[in-house]
C-alpha cells in the first residue's frame, strides 16, 4: 500500500497543486534608529534545526518574512551598508505560529562589529485561537518521571483541559481529539482516541490546539495535538535516559500495602541523530523498550505493561527550493492482565496486543517567493486483540451485573481487529502583498481511506451468565460470528486566508469542507456525513508592539466518527438471546421449569428452545427465555447528520515583561447533532413500552454538551534559568451523553435510559489550579514542580434497569465527591564532560503530601464488589512514591 501511496504521490506532483503545519513563520521590520524603514536590508536566519541558513531582503516597508522554519531557537542577523549590523539571539519560532521582531540599526560604518541582542517575543500578533506550545526544554526538564514523559502526559497542563491521555478538552469528550504527528494524521480510526506511544525524547515540540483553530485543522470537536519529531542535525548528537522504580521506591499507607501493590517500571530512551550530508541529508533513529507494572487499589493481579517504540527519520534538502522527509514509527505491546482491578478475578482477567506502524513521506517546496506546495503521503496500520489471559475461550464468564459489577470465573469477550488508515495531502500556500492588506492564503485537500476487520465475540461458546450477589439470574447467548470488515472514506478542502488587514490588525477567515462516508460488511453505503464549517477570527495588536493583544473567533467545527459507525450497522450479525434463571424467577416450579416453557422459536434466523438446561450446571433447574435483542441487524439512520460543535471565544494576551505574558480568555462551546443507538420503537417519539426488535443510530433530539468558562493563563521565562506555565480555570460542563462510542446503554430504552440524563458531565469541576515547570539551580541542579487543586468532582447514583444497563436514580452529577490536590517534584544533577558529554542523576517525587485522596466513589445502589456501599470510596491516591534515572547526552 505504501508503494501505491507513493505512486499516488508522484501523480500529484503532475496534478493541480489537509496536512496538519509542520513549520512556523519568522517576520518583521527593519528601521534606523529614527523608525525609519530600511529597505534592501539583508536579512539571515540560522538554527541547529534548519538545514544551511536562509535569507531576505527587506522591502519597501523595511518588513521581510521567513515562512515555514522548522520550530526551534534562531540567530537573526541584519546587514545594510553604511549601519552597523544588528543580530537577535533566542529568537523563537513556535509551531503553527508567527514570530515578529524589530531591527532597529545605527548609522556606522559597516565592520566586523555586530552588536546582538537576545529576543524572545511570547505574543503572537496573529494568533486568534486559543493553544499551549511546548518546546524542547520544557518538555524535557519539566516533564516529572516516566509518567510524565508521553506527548500525552503533557497536554494536560492546559487551562481547561481534563481527564488524562485522552484529554477532555473544554467539555468535549475523549474521543474528539485529533492527533497528528509529523503532520500524520495517527488517531485511532475505530475508537477517534489517541493510537501509538513514541520516545518521548525524539520530540522536538508539540503544538496543542484547543478552540478557535484554523480551517486547516480538523477532525475534532475538542483539540488538535500536533507532535513534531526531532530531525537530527550537522552534529552527531544523541541521548540515553534510563528511568527505574519499584516496589522498595514506594511507601505504604492507610489503603496501600506496598508489599501487596506491587509497582515495577523500567525505560530505556536512546536516540541517535546526525549528518549523513551536512546541510543535506540528516538523520534520527531511536528506541524505547518500557516495561511497567501497576497493582491496583485491592486488586489480586498486577497489570503488566511491555513494549518497544521505534522511531526513524530522514530529512533531505534536496536543493535550496526541495525538502523531502521520511519517517517510520513503530510501536509493538502486549498488557497482561490489562482489566486488573478489585472487581476482576484472576481468571476473569484478560491480555491485550496492539502492533502500530506509521509510514510517511512528505515534500515541502518552495515554488516562488511568495509560493509553496506541501504534499504528504502516509499509512498507517494497527491491530488490537483482546482475549482471556488464561488463553481459555470454552469456559463461560461471569459478570455481577444486577449487583456489584464484579467479574469471575472467565474473561467474556474476544476480539481481533485490524485498523488503517491510509492518506493523501497537499496544500499549497501563498504569500500576497498590497490587496487591501497583506495575505497568507492557504488552499488544502486530504483524502483518507479507512479499514476496520474485526471479529468481535463471546467467549464461552456465545454464552455469558449475568448474576446478582453471585447468584443465577441471566444467561446470554449470541453466536460465534465470521470477521467482519468495515470502510470509510474521507475527503476534505479547505481554504484559509490570514488577512493582516492594518499592520496591527489581522482577520483570519477560513472556510472547511468534510465528507465522510462509511461502507458496512456487504459493501453498502449506510452513512454520508459532511458539514461545512466557516472559521472567523479577529487580532488586534493594540499597541502596535506585539505586547497586548486582544482576540476574539467564532467557528463550526465537525467530528467525522470512527469505524464502529459502519460496524454497528453490519448485515451479518445474529440477535443475542436472554433466558432468566428458574431458581431465582420461578423458584416454585422447581425442577419441573423444563416443563412450564416448552417449545422452541426462531428469531432473526436463530432458532432456539425456550427451557435450556444449563451449560455448566450453575442453576440445577435451567433457564426459560425471557427476550431477544437485534432479532434485526442495527441500523443507521438515512438522515443521520454530522455530530458538530459552534464554539466562540474572545480574550486578550498581555506580555508583562521579559518572556513573560498574561491571558484572560472566555469559552462558550455547544456540541450539537449528537448521534446515539436507540430502540426502533423510539423513533420518532421515545415511549414506554416502545418496541426494540433492533437499534437504529439516529441524532436524537436534545442530546447536546454544553461548555462555557474562564481560563486565566500564566507564562514565564523571564530568565533562562526557571519556566512557569500556570491556569486557572472556571467552567460548567453539563450535557447528557459522554464518550459512548455512539453505542451504549444510554438512551435504549425509554424512559429508564432516558431519565435524569442531562447533568453535569465527568469532566466537570467549578475550579482548577495548575502550576507546572522548572527551575535552573547552582552547581547544575534542576528542580521540576507539578501541582494542582481542582474542587469537587461529580457523580450521581445508579441502579439496575429491569431490562439492562445503568438508571440514573438522580439528575446526572447530582452529588459532590472531594477537591483533589497535588504535587510532584523532580530533581536532576548534571555533570558537563568536555564541549558536548553530560551525564544527569534524576530523582522524582510523586504525592509529595503523601496524601490518600479518594479518586473514585461507588456509584451502584446496589453497592460495589468488595462489600463497598453507594458513595464509599473505592479507590485512592497512592501514598508518596519516588522513582530514580539517569541521563547521558552527547
């Protein structure tokens, strides 16, 4: 496939000129000492990160622009005869960001004498959304122990975003996220979560869009992550970074017993980058073997983690107009006991496999001055098999689903599922002067092909009994079912114009069109979902001087689903048959049950008795038919609309002093067109008693999420020796459906899924303080510091329906749980060897209060396994822990 990929390449270079930006903007102005505008001026820019150097000549206005620099730090430098030269240090360029500088130059003679100045502007006059970038140095000294070094760890240092790798981005659920990396689009394809791990020190800067981005970016109603990996360089460099803990590391405490809790964590980090061709050809590669181990809160098995990351990378100047780049990152992990918690049983636990590899290839030509042409090519491919530890597939599970949840004697469920993507993208961008302003227009088209096979069944035969307190009271039949395989296709274009309308003062206006239609497993189209979605922003910088800078942007913004949209309408599929016990419904008949339900039926095509005897004997009288669901195959509705959000901010960025700025934003977001699963008998009006022969997937009315809050954002690096990232945030998250895969329980049935939905959603806390960074100390050391504070989280009881699921018993997130606090710090010792050798000592600290919160509650009337009442905690923070590593850097 990636040969047809490349080919299909080719054939667009011969053609008409979405790739995610890889690259930054560097401009400015340069003036004498009098303000004046100094054209002609020659204008160089050098990185370690930019192959050779680049330059411009300023034009009639003094202003030049570099577009699409690789993200790093930049030397500026400045010549025009008769003015002595001026040079900026530090000057850096931010991933999908504009940097502005200005070059004030003397009349002199011109001579060996630069004078240099470092500059590190931290407003962007132009930016109109609301987003957090990461560079190297953060990333690498502010990320706390292994767990905190993952492109997904960090992004949860963001005012107003929640939850974990898969973050709740203002009030969006963990599923409308879009993750690229190098511009490739890796989220996964079945499940719209993030798809692959990577060494976290091959990166060199991720850009996290959270609302108001441009039409270029898309595919999600919460954030854009956007990873750009490290290329190498013109000298040979690289790092080895070994981080360890384990259970001696830990410390005991009122719910944890260190000797019990077994936790265990090895990784190793190498990376090895350089010249193949210096100014040419340059070079990555790197490796990441990580094994963890984590026993949950009272939990009889040990979750295991074990996997290998490969990363590798080349970059080519072809000449001073062609850059190409390929990449490979690879990803090979198997969890056992991946379910391990105080609910699963041993033999209830299940093992998990999930082999990714990523190919790209991708050129970025600069055709004239004021034109460029991006193309990119990429696959992706991933499996994920899901199985019973054990390896047992006859012996028939059991789950307590009409009492404390828990699972014994066999895992219930196996699953094998391959999942791609293959894409195509090229975008072409043009740079105009003098039409009413200055332009940046940008015009993108991406095709992706979609793959989802997945064989998706029952262990035990097809059967799974369903108990209440351990006794007998459902048993579930579904046959074993062939592979099944699911397409989709998505089209996008996009047109963005960044309009710098008054040199202080810029419109960006886009305008984004997605199509995406899904084929099931007999070929047929069962879902065509597009949108257009219009983008506005406004910036004015008010002062003129790139220091105080108000925003405001409103936009539309569609989710295109994943592949189990296509998979829950698949033709193939047998209806799933429910008997009840005779020893807990009809206890008076005895063993003469048999007797009371003879006969057979036949329902979508499965024929079956309405007494079976036991398959295992667990009830000794049988088990008579209570009801069938899907006797039909699911199906999609034809005018099911796009699930979309209408999202608008406005805000003001002030920089307070050296490398340091302040912001204040308001976020008002509606999640609208919600799609769901429901019984046939809902529709058009959900009532009791409604039939449900089968599930129809249809945008039910008043399924919404909700947003709105003020996110006050804090940024300092005033010195080169100490980083502050902090937020505030202030919000409400309310709606009445999470991240379901459209498919749950939730609104099946009316009115008991339908009740006391709309509430506070899981993401929801009034406040959150964040304060993450670093700090540079004497004789080399480094200090790192994570904190937060966040009020009462929110829950609401629940009890078991009469038919299946979940029944909220009061209005969702009813109730209060605690406020959660916390700190973790780091500390790392350096030793410098020559010009270019160090070597680190690391030390990390996590739950320095040695605090045990309660993280979750028991939220079943019923109770929880282990004998835990409704509102009880069921699982804690762990007690103060410590991890240790080292470092090596050439």
């Amino acid at each position: 496939m990636i040969l047809g990929l490349c080919a299909a390449l080719a054939l667009a270079f011969l053609a008409a000129p979405t790739a995610a930006q890889l690259t930054g903007r560097l401009a400015g102005q340069v003036m004498d000492t009098d303000g004046a505008p100094l054209p002609g001026a020659t204008v160089t820019v050098n990185s370690p990160n930019l192959m050779g150097s680049r330059t411009a000549f300023a034009d009639v206005d003094g202003g030049f622009s570099f577009p699409s620099l690789p993200p790093g730090v930049y030397t500026v430098e400045a010549k025009l005869d008769g003015f002595v030269p001026q040079q900026r240090s530090e000057v850096e360029v931010r991933l999908n960001r504009v940097t502005e500088i200005q070059l004030s130059m003397a009349l002199g003679e011109f001579s060996e004498e630069v004078i240099v100045v470092a500059e590190t502007p931290v407003v962007d006059p132009e930016q109109v959304s609301t987003s957090q970038t990461f560079g190297v140095e953060y990333l690498k000294k502010a990320s706390i122990g292994s767990a905190n070094r993952s492109y997904q760890s960090v992004l949860t240092d963001v005012g107003g975003v929640a939850g974990g790798s898969n973050p709740n981005v203002f009030g969006s659920t963990l599923g409308e996220n879009n993750f690229t990396v190098d511009g490739v689009n890796t989220t996964d394809p079945v499940t719209a979560t993030w798809n692959i791990n990577m060494n976290f020190d091959t990166i060199q800067e991720i850009n996290f869009e959270t609302s108001g981005y441009e039409a270029r970016f898309g595919n999600a109603t919460g954030g854009v992550i956007n990873v750009i990996t490290k290329s190498g360089g013109n000298e040979l460099s690289g790092s080895l970074d070994v981080r360890y803990r384990d259970t001696d590391f830990n410390t005991s405490g009122e719910h944890f017993d260190k000797e019990e809790n077994v936790v265990e964590f090895q990784e190793t980090a190498v990376t090895v980058g350089g010249p193949i061709r210096r100014d040419e050809l340059w070079f990555l590669v790197a490796a990441n073997p990580v094994r963890s181990k984590n026993t949950p809160t009272e939990s009889p098995t040990t979750r295991d983690f074990e996997g290998t990351n490969l990363n590798g990378k080349l970059s080519w100047q072809v000449n001073p107009e062609w850059q190409v780049v390929a990449r490979y990152i690879g990803e090979d992990a198997t969890i056992a006991n991946a379910n391990a918690s105080r609910s699963v049983a041993p033999e209830a636990t299940r093992f998990q496999e999930q082999p990714k590899t990523i190919l790209g290839l991708d050129a970025l030509g600069i055709l004239s001055s004021n034109l460029q042409w991006h193309v990119k090519a990429a696959t992706v491919r991933g499996e994920l098999n899901s199985f019973p530890q054990s390896g047992d597939f006859e012996t028939i599970g059991h789950v307590d689903s009409w009492g404390d949840g828990s699972s014994s004697v066999n895992y219930t469920n196996q699953q094998f599922s391959s999942r791609d993507r293959d894409d195509l993208t090229t975008n072409l961008t043009w740079f105009a002067d003098g039409f009413a302003g200055d332009h940046e227009v940008q015009v993108g088209l991406d095709y992706a092909s979609n793959f989802f096979s997945s064989q998706n069944n029952t262990t035990g035969g097809g059967y799974s009994f369903g108990d209440r307190f351990g006794a007998p009271y459902t048993l579930l039949f579904s046959p074993i079912e062939s592979p099944a395989e699911n397409n989709g296709r998505q089209f996008t274009a996009y047109v963005q114009d960044t309009w710098r309308v008054l040199p202080n003062l810029t419109l960006k206006v886009g305008l984004r069109h997605d199509q995406v239609a899904f084929e099931n497993d007999v070929g047929d189209e069962v879902a065509d979902l597009s949108k257009l979605q219009p983008r506005f922003g406004i910036a004015w910088d008010i002062g003129g001087d790139a220091r105080t800078v108000a925003r405001a942007n409103w936009g539309r913004f569609m989710h295109p689903n994943a592949l189990t949209l296509p998979s829950f309408a698949r033709v193939n599929q047998f209806p799933t048959v429910r008997w009840i016990s005779c020893s807990t419904f009809q206890a008076q008949l005895g063993a003469n049950c048999r007797d009371a339900f003879p006969g057979e039926r036949t329902v979508g095509g499965l024929t079956f008795s309405n007494w079976i005897a036991d398959p295992v004997g667990f009830d000794p009288n049988g088990w008579f038919y209570n009801t069938v669901f899907s006797s039909d195959p699911s199906r999609i509705s034809p005018d099911l609309e796009a699930t979309y959000a209408d999202q608008w901010s406005i805000g003001i960025e002030r920089e307070l002093t050296r490398r340091t700025s302040i912001g204040l934003t308001y976020i008002d977001k509606e999640t609208l067109d919600i799609f769901e699963d429901t019984c046939n008998g809902n529709l058009p009006t959900a009532a009791a008693g409604a039939d449900c022969d089968y599930y129809v997937m249809a945008n039910l009315p008043g399924l919404t999420r909700d947003y709105s809050g003020f996110i006050l954002d804090f940024e300092s690096r005033f010195a080169d020796w100490i980083h502050v990232l902090a937020s505030y945030t202030n919000s409400e998250s309310e709606g009445n459906v999470e991240y379901t895969q459209n498919s749950g329980v939730a609104f099946d049935i009316y009115p008991d899924h339908f009740e006391n939905a709309y509430g506070y959603l899981s993401d929801h806390r009034r406040h959150r303080v964040k304060v993450n960074g670093y700090v540079d100390l004497p004789l080399d050391f480094t200090l790192s510091f994570g904190g937060f504070w966040s009020s009462a989280g929110v829950y609401a009881p629940t009890t078991a329906s009469e038919d299946y699921g979940r029944i909220f018993t009061e209005r969702r997130g009813s109730r209060e749980a605690n406020d959660r606090y916390g700190m973790d710090l780091g500390l790392t010792k350096a030793f410098t060897f020559g010009r270019a050798m160090r070597f680190e000592l690391i030390g990390a600290v996590f739950n320095v209060f040695d605090d045990e919160q309660v993280t979750t509650v028991c939220t079943r009337v019923e109770g929880c396994a282990g004998g835990i009442d409704l509102d009880a905690a069921t699982a804690y923070a762990q007690p103060r822990r410590f991890e240790a590593g080292v470092r090596f850097e050439f």
